[in-house]
C-alpha cells in the first residue's frame, strides 16, 4: 500500500535522476526559480530567456476590469 503512494516519485527518479533531484532541492530548500542567484544561474547555463511580462495590450484583450469614469 505505501510502495503503491511512493511508485510515481520512483518512477520519475528513475527517468530524469537529475532533474528529480534538483527539483526537490529547491523545493527543500525553498527556493525560488524567478529570484536571483538562482534565476542568473539558469540563464548563464541554459541560455534560456527570462521570462517577460506582457504588455498592457496583449494581457487585456477586453476581458478583464476596465476602469470607467463616472460624471
């Protein structure tokens, strides 16, 4: 019954050791993959992009709050 709970963390550990492992690193760790040192690190060794915020335009598109002005 507990190897049943525990066979998909197995199971991942299994596939992807690395990963498994650094995951779980930063989840014990409680650390943040979008605060620095963390996040220049991934960047200098990926090259990966920082992730962007959209702009005003292209997060709105009519369907959230929009202010009004009342007379």
């Amino acid at each position: 019954m507990f190897f049943d709970e525990l066979s998909p963390l197995l199971q991942e550990l299994i596939r992807k050791p690395v990963a498994f492992l650094g995951g779980f690193a930063s989840g014990a760790l409680r650390l943040s993959l979008n605060d620095d040192p963390v996040k220049s690190w991934l960047d200098r060794e990926f090259g990966a992009p920082s992730p962007t915020t959209p702009s005003v335009d292209e997060s709105n598109n009519g369907n959230g709050p929009q202010s009004i002005i009342i007379e």
